[in-house]
C-alpha cells in the first residue's frame, strides 16, 4: 500500500514558473552555473485533450528552463561545471556521449558521491568529437529526467567542413509526460514502477512544449538537431513536405550522407538532419508509428525573396566521411569472426495471469504492429503501472560466464577493439526492445544487424536492440576508467539492467 510520504510532492505553491531554455556560448577555460530545482508548468486542458481548465506541474529544472540550456562549446574546450542541487531528490549529472575524463562522468557511487539536497559539486567537462551530446541525471533517472532534467549540448568542429553548409540550425528535444487529475502521475521515493515496458506519456513534448511552431523560408536548409529524451518511447520522426537528409548521429557524422523520409530514434540515440524547405505552407513535424501520427510541431514556410542560399544550392550533393570510409576497410575481419563478449537481454516477470487487470491485453494477443520488435505504446498501462523490481526482473547476462548485471566483470585495456554480440530473444517471459548505451570508454560502431552489415556506419554511444533481434557492436576502446554500460529505458536502468567496466592504460598490467 502506497502511503503519501512515499511519493514525492507534486506541490506548486511559491514555484516559479518554467522558462524557455537559451543558448550558452562556452569557451575553453569557461566556468558555468548549473542549478537544479523545482518550477512550475501551466499546461492547457486543450494541450491534455481534456474539458476544464488544465493543469500546473511541478517539475524539475536546469537554470530554470526544460529543457536547461543549450551548451555551444568548441572542439576540444575543457570548461568547469559547479553543480548545484536544489531539487527533490539526491543526484548526479551524466554528459552523455562524450569521452570525458572518467570520474566526472556521473555515475553516482562509482566515479562521484550522489550531490544531496542543498549541496553542490565541481566538476570538469572535456568535449574531445565534433557532434550533438545532452547532459542528464544518473540516480534516480525514471524521476529527475521525467521531470524535465536534460539539456543539450552542441559541439563545434574544429573543420569549418566538417559538416555541409546549412542557414541555421535548431535543438529539439523528443519527449513525453504522463499527466494524470492536473498532476505528473505519482512518483514513488522508495523506487521505480512501470518497470515493465517503462512510463509512457499522454503528452508529447518538443523542447519542453507540447504545442510548437517555427518559421522558415523556401529554399533554406536548416539544419535540426534531436535527441531522444523519453524514458522509453521511440519517436519516428517526419517532415512532410519538406526535404531530409541525414548527416550525423550519436557521435558525428555517417559515412554516407544520405536522403531520407523519417529517422527512428530510441531514448538517448541522437540524429542531425539537414531540412531544405522547397515550397511556402506548413510543413507538418510528425511522430509517425504503425497505428497513428502524432503532431510534433509546424514549420510555417514563406517565400524566398532572395532566390535561394548557397546552403541551398549545395544541399543535393551526397558527401562521404573519408574516416568512416577506413573504418569500414579496417572492420572487413571483425564482420566475420566470433565474438569476444556476448551479452544477453532477458527478462523474468513474476505477475502471473490473474494478477493482471481485466483492461489489459495479453502479450500473445498484441497488435500486427508489434510484429517489428518494437513496442510503440504502452498496451498493458495497468500491469505496467503495478510493476516495479520485485515482480519485473530486467537482466544483462554475460553468455560465457552467467553473471548477471553488476556481477559482470569485463576488463579491457585503451586500444582494444571489442567485438560485442548483443542477443535479445524471443523467448523469454516479456520480450521487447532496448537502446543499449556505453558511457564514455570509446565510441562504437554497428557492424551487422542479425547478419546483415550495417549499410550506412556512423560512431555511437547507444543501438537499439529489437525484441528477437542480434545485434554485433565494434567498441573502440580509448578511455581509461571504470565505465558504466546499461539499457537506457530509465525504469529498466533504475531496476539494475546495468554494469560497469574497467578500462586500463595501455600498457598497464590488467588482471
């Protein structure tokens, strides 16, 4: 039985209201303020799709605003971060995706003390590759980044062509919200429910809104940043009536650019996408799944009065990374030979039949659309609401030896080049999908997707993993440190779906 002082305050009483995130420009040497506490959110019943007069939120935020800001630093800066924490819950904060030195990458009781209530911490940020990366909590994540903590941050590369040219370029954040009688659903201090298929909103937010719009021009490339925020929704994002290439992902750029019509993204993977605006109207941004489309935001298109930019006249030229062009020479042997670890996702659910309510579906009767491996909406909401880590067991398991989650032991020295086989089968007692994410011991690369090679490489810190699917990852090893590797659905990270890793120096002894 839940009692009040097990759930955290959805008071708003005195709470300033959200703001809207801005942009810091940071150079190397900068010292930056990052302050944690509560706001409150006014959301219009209109926004909830409900009659009466909506709800007040209490959230939590980065210097005031949801998202934080937008951090703009140069390739290779070093800044100092001095955290402070006044919000709801002991926390640390991750900087997701970059090879930063190891024991300021967040982890709470592994490379840094949890930062308590009314308590600060210092903390030294390196940002060593070009690309898009976003900063979030590491303790108690299935909370503080439900509500609202995360924010962006921008890496500038050092070649001025590193990327194609473009007019301007936006960050979005891809979130949801679970909005329940004018309050964030409940929250328990003592840990996670919806551990099963993890919390899924009724209200989808971009940036920290619910509702938005942008303006463009035709014949202007802009370029947009976005990353996956959700605690486990998977958005498939669209543009109608507008052009999409694809140019970058978790950590720089792909191989090949290529043209596309949408980009799937699981929580935490990230994709940088070059949009050329062709005719004046709105151009729809859409969440597009197997059964319905979700309204995103609009673009409100103009005429060009200047017949075009040269961001535009470029925009049909299909570059290719000559890096990534190498790695793939270099890979050809690691696409056929075995393994070096293989890790697999299960999971062991212990609510039988007769526990479940009668409005829940069995698993066995879901829709044609779970027929991809991937669970788009939450189809059992009142079976996942009662689960939580004592009847929903989430496992990483070490084929070779049998541990499990934090009992395995992998030690791998800078330089090494590992071969990972990610397994996630069938059968087992709830199959379903997972984005698998490596802190900052090295970038990887997908080398095949059940036996098929990756067609298109590109260096990332997360790979979704689909229900039956067989996944083989190439880590590049070139960080020093005790590093965390875990599913990034928040409820299954909270549940234990996690372990870490020792990296030794080269030339070390590592035993």
């Amino acid at each position: 039985m839940t009692t009040d002082h097990d759930l955290f305050s959805t008071d708003t009483a005195g709470l300033a209201p959200v703001s809207r995130p801005g942009v810091i420009r940071l150079a190397d040497g900068d010292l930056f303020g990052l302050s944690i506490g509560p706001v409150r959110k006014d959301v219009s019943a209109a926004d909830l799709g409900e009659a009466g007069s909506g709800a007040q939120l209490r959230m939590l935020a980065y210097n005031g605003s949801i998202p934080g800001p937008t951090l703009r630093v140069p390739q290779g800066a070093e800044i100092t971060v001095d955290v402070r924490n006044d919000g709801d819950v002991e926390t640390t904060v991750h900087w997701h995706g970059l090879r930063l030195e190891n024991r300021y990458d967040g982890v709470p009781h592994e490379t840094q003390a949890p930062i308590p209530v009314g308590g600060g911490y210092r903390c030294h940020v390196q940002f060593p590759d070009a690309g898009f990366y976003w900063y979030h909590p590491h303790l108690r994540e299935d909370f503080a980044q439900e509500m609202g903590l995360y924010g962006t941050i921008v890496v500038e590369p050092t070649d001025p062509s590193f990327w194609p040219p473009v007019d301007r370029e936006l960050t979005l954040t891809l979130d949801d919200l679970l909005v329940e009688e004018g309050h964030i659903a409940a929250f328990h201090r003592s840990g996670p429910n919806f551990t099963a298929m993890g919390r899924f909103g009724n209200l989808l937010l971009i940036n920290g809104e619910p509702v938005n719009a942008w303006t463009a021009t035709v014949g202007e490339v802009v370029r947009l940043c976005l990353v996956n925020t959700a605690n486990t929704r998977l958005f498939d994002v669209a543009l109608g009536g507008a052009r999409m290439k694809l140019v970058g992902g978790d950590s720089g750029r792909y191989e090949r650019e290529t043209f596309v019509d949408h980009v799937l993204l699981a929580p935490s993977e990230r994709a940088v996408v070059d949009v050329l605006f062709e005719a004046a109207g709105d151009v729809r941004l859409e969440h597009r799944t197997p059964d319905r489309v979700y309204d995103l935001g609009r673009f409100i298109v103009s005429p060009d009065i200047d017949g075009g930019s040269v961001a535009a006249r470029s925009y049909g030229e299909l570059r290719t990374d000559p890096e990534l062009t190498e790695q793939r020479r270099r890979i050809q042997h690691d696409l056929v030979r075995d393994p070096d670890k293989v890790l697999a996702f299960v999971s062991k659910m212990s609510m039988s039949m007769d526990d479940m309510p009668m409005d829940d579906m069995p698993m066995d009767d879901m829709p044609p659309d779970h027929g991809d491996g991937l669970e788009w909406e939450d189809l059992m909401p009142e079976m996942n609401r009662a689960s939580d880590p004592s009847n929903m067991i989430w496992q990483l398991v070490d084929r070779e030896t049998g541990a499990v989650n934090s009992a395995i032991d992998w030690r791998f020295t800078v330089g090494d080049r590992v071969k990972i086989r990610l397994v996630n089968d069938k059968d087992q007692d709830h199959p379903m999908h997972h984005p698998f994410h490596i802190h900052g011991a090295g970038r990887f690369l997908v080398l095949a997707r059940d036996g098929e090679p990756e067609a298109n490489l590109v260096w990332k810190d997360t790979v979704l993993l689909g229900s039956g699917q067989t996944v083989d990852i190439l880590l590049d090893v070139s960080n020093p440190g005790l590093w965390m590797a875990h599913c990034h659905i928040a409820e299954h990270t909270e549940s234990g779906m996690m372990f870490s890793f020792t990296v030794a120096r080269s030339g070390a002894v590592n035993r």
